[in-house]
C-alpha cells in the first residue's frame, strides 16, 4: 500500500468519523443544522454516489461519503434551522441550477466547477447562520472535515489545479468554520428564527 493510498483511507475514514459528533451535537441540540445547506450536501452526495455506479468508481467511498450529510438532512428537518426565507429559497434555486448543469455537462473542470459551486451555496449558508450564532456548529466536526481535507490532499498522486481545486476548498471552508464555532450553553435562537 502507498503513501497516497494510505493518506485516501485516514481521509474517507475522518470524513466518516466527522458525521459522529455532528449527529451527537445536533441530536443534543447543541448544534443547530442548516437545512437548505444539508439538502444540497445530499444531493450532491447522490449524484457523486449515483456518477461512481455508472462509471464502476469508487462505489464504497461515495456511498461512505453519502451518508453523513443525508443522516445530517434528516437531523435537520427536526432539529435545524433555515429553509424559510427568501435568501434561502433563491440559494437553493441556484444551487438547484448547478446541479442539473452538472449533470449534463461532459468537461471535468466545468464539472468540478459547477459541483464547487452548488457546494458553495450550502456553505454560504451555513456560514451565514454561523455569523448569526457561532454556537450553532459543531467544532469537532468540521476541525474533523478539515483534517480528512488535509489528509486528501496527501493522498493525490498528480496535483493539478483539477485535483487540488476540491480538497483545498474543504480545507479552507472546513477550517473557517471551525475557527468561527464556538462552544456556548445559548443558542440565539430568536436571530436563528429569521431563517
């Protein structure tokens, strides 16, 4: 087994593992969900899951990555916030946009452009709830989702602007959620309502 091949299983098995204290937090509402941001997550999961089965790729380690955000969605529709305002439905309809685009498109970088974006879209969202209550987001979690982005990057055998363009922006989004959660008792929940 190489290097690279090693650096790929601790980076899906982080990516796993990152779904535990999120599920935990959220289950003891500690962490608050955003809907929209989760349901986008999903969907992309799905296509990623539903593009490896057509291709006979890595079935296993789309499959591993589709689970967390669908048990994180579900959480969500009880325990998470967002989903109702105008900002969220038009996010949504953009993301929806990349989406659809992405599955009809036949250029990896326009593909990967167009996932990046729709990936975006939930991330502005949950970040803007962030902004709103920095309680709102598990710190483990996501410190969790940087390193398996961390680990990625180690596991790339070539490094191009394709292959470095997803791995770098987890990092990067992963890590300044982290920074930004902090761990408090109250959540805000009159300025989450607004979502």
């Amino acid at each position: 087994m190489t290097v690279n091949e090693i650096a790929g299983i601790i980076a899906l098995s982080l990516s796993i593992i990152a779904n535990i204290p999120y599920i935990i937090e959220t289950i003891q509402g500690k962490v608050k969900p955003e809907r929209v941001s989760w349901f986008i997550w999903t969907l992309l999961g799905i296509v990623y899951f539903w593009t490896a089965v057509m291709e006979k790729g890595a079935v296993l380690f789309t499959f591993g990555e589709l689970i967390g955000p669908v048990v994180a969605f579900l959480l969500a529709l009880k325990y998470g916030v967002g989903g109702k305002s105008k900002f969220d439905v038009v996010m949504l309809a953009l993301a929806l946009m990349a989406i659809a685009w992405l599955l009809v498109t036949d250029n990896a970088l326009i593909g990967i452009l167009l996932a990046l974006t729709a990936d975006g879209i939930a991330s502005v969202l949950t970040i803007r709830k962030l902004h709103l209550d920095p309680s709102s987001e598990s710190r483990w979690a996501w410190g969790l989702f940087a390193a398996s982005g961390i680990f990625a990057l180690f596991s790339l055998s070539t490094f191009s602007f394709e292959t470095l363009l997803f791995p770098v922006y987890v990092v990067i989004i992963s890590l300044y959620i982290t920074l930004r959660a902090r761990s408090t008792k109250a959540h805000k929940d009159t300025l989450l309502e607004k979502l």
